[in-house]
C-alpha cells in the first residue's frame, strides 16, 4: 500500500529523527488498521474505531500484550502528530493478556558451551550479549567509538526507548577486540576505494554538522556488512552493520549444538549476565543502571529466579 497519507507518516517520523526500525513498524500497523477498516482513511475514523481495532488484535488475533502496545503506540503518534487530532479517552478497550513467564537463564557452564560454538564476529557479539547485558540491536549497531578499551566500559548510544548509557566490558575480551578492530581499519580503507561509498550512516543531524565523519573511522559500525546497500531514506550507497537475524540464527545453531533443552534466544544471554550479577552480590539498582531499564521493577523480575528478595545484598560471612 503506497499513499500520500503513508507518505506524510514517514516524513513526520524522520523529523523527529526516529529510527527507521521504528518507521517500519508504525507504517505496518497504520497499514494493519486502515485495511482492517475497509480502507477508511483515519481522519474519519476516532475512538470508537481504535478501540474495536485494538478489541480485535486481542480478543480475534490474541496477539501479545506487547504486541497490541505497539499497535496503540503507533495509532496515537499518528493522530497526535500526523493528523494534529488527538485520540480521547478510549482506555477502556480490552487489553490483551500473556502468560507471565520468568526469562530463559543459561547457567554459567551452559553460556561457556554455547560460546565454544561460535567463532570470529558471532563469537564476539555473543560474548558482548552476555558479558556487557546487550540487547541484540545495541549489539550488531555498535560502532567503533562505543568501545572503549582503556576505561573497560560500552557506550550504548539510544539503546531502546531512545536511551543511552554505560556498560561493563570484561577485560577478557580486549584481544579479541583489538584484533576485530583492526579488521574494520583495513575494511574502511578498501571502501574509501569505491567511488559511489558515501560513508557510514549517521543519526539525527550529524551528517550535516560533520560533513566528513560518515567516513571517519570512529564512526564505522564495529559489526559490518559483507556487502554495500542503498540506503532506503537517502538513497545513497553505504555498508550498514550485519543483520539481527544473522546472530539470532547463529546462536539458535550453537544452541542446537550445545544440546540445550531450554528455549534460549540470543534474548537469554542477556538475562543470563542480569542473573549471574546478582548471584555474584551486585545490588539490584547496578544491574538496573547496567541494563538501561527505566524502572527498578523490571530489573527485580531476575530476583523471583533465584527466590531472593528485591533489593538483596550478598553477606560477607558468604565469604569467609
């Protein structure tokens, strides 16, 4: 589906600067409600047809809490910000229910083994998964100035919700780092060879502040592509970082070949190092400032695995 309005969509949301993740999705959930209202257009449409849209995702669909969040995130953006017609109050809609599940935790044995299945880049991002507490997207969008080896630390920059912030780095990893790091210098070199590359992306305005840091090596993303894409905002031809879906695919095979029976995901790596902080005595407002969550409350969900209480502290009898 391809229209002025769907236009207007894209254009308002890389105003604000929004990824282009974020782009995508609030486009196929506009596309998602116009359909499922028989290709009204949603200046005619209000609360009562978001609510049935939502009841529907739900009750019909039964798709997940989350799920059904996004698509309400992104109905509300468009008419607060496309439309210039906010929503009322339509809260009473049926809110979609989920099983409450504790995450997937690989115990310490299990992440050694899994990572022995790996090698080279998937090696290292699994290794940042769970020795930094990385989301996979903070991941693979790394860049090459996020690392600093000398204060052993990872800037994540606009991690989810837009927002930034410091990590760990295990020492044990710098070689390895070194060396990748490296490969991306020789890498940026053959690039600046071919005469339609017009450098790394950048966010929000910095392309025209900094002319020429797109090609700087700092800004180089640390997990590159194997190949050149145009860019599908700018059209220009660049080398983006590698896919999501290349790690999650090779850590469901070293899953696999590890012999787990635990419905672990590239996700568990990260639980993994929240539960294993706090199994070592870190307090849980540290691993709260280290996963970057908004809410202490999130963070104690890593308590109910180890049946402590939310804000337990290790004794140092422990240690005698």
């Amino acid at each position: 589906m391809s229209s002025p309005f769907l236009d207007s969509v894209k254009a308002v949301i890389r105003c604000k600067n929004y990824s282009i993740k974020t782009e995508q999705t609030y486009v196929y959930w506009m596309k998602y409600f116009i359909r499922h209202q028989k290709y009204a257009h949603p200046k005619d449409l209000g609360d009562a047809e978001v609510r049935q849209f939502l009841n529907f995702l739900a009750l019909s669909r039964n798709v997940a809490p989350s799920t059904q969040k996004t698509a309400l995130n992104a109905i509300v953006f468009v008419y607060r910000e496309v439309l210039k017609k906010p929503l009322g109050d339509f809260s009473d809609f049926y809110r979609a229910k989920g099983p409450k599940k504790l995450p997937t935790v690989l115990t310490r044995a299990e992440v050694g083994s899994l990572l022995r299945c790996l090698e080279g880049r998937e090696y290292l991002c699994a290794s940042l998964m769970y020795g930094s507490g990385l989301r996979i997207m903070e991941t693979v969008s790394l860049r090459v100035q996020d690392i600093d080896l000398d204060r052993f630390c990872i800037y994540v920059r606009e991690g989810k919700g837009r927002k930034s912030r410091i990590t760990t780095l295990a020492p044990e990893l710098l070689g390895r780092l070194k060396v990748h790091i490296e490969y991306i210098a020789a890498c940026l070199k053959v690039d600046q060879q071919e005469s339609n590359w017009a450098g790394v992306y950048l966010p929000h305005a910095l392309a025209r502040k900094y002319p020429s840091a797109s090609k700087e090596f700092g800004w180089q993303y640390l997990f590159l592509a194997k190949h050149f894409s145009v860019d599908p905002r700018s059209g220009l031809q660049r080398r983006h970082h590698i896919g999501e879906q290349h790690i999650q695919r090779a850590i469901k095979q070293a899953i696999r070949s590890a012999g787990f029976n635990k419905p672990a995901s590239c996700h568990s790596l990260r639980h993994s190092f929240a539960t294993h902080l706090l199994e070592s005595g870190a307090d849980i407002r540290t691993i709260q400032v280290q996963l970057g969550h908004s809410d202490v409350k999130t963070t104690e969900i890593y308590t109910h695995i180890l049946g402590r209480g939310g804000h337990t502290v290790r004794s140092p009898f422990s240690d005698l």
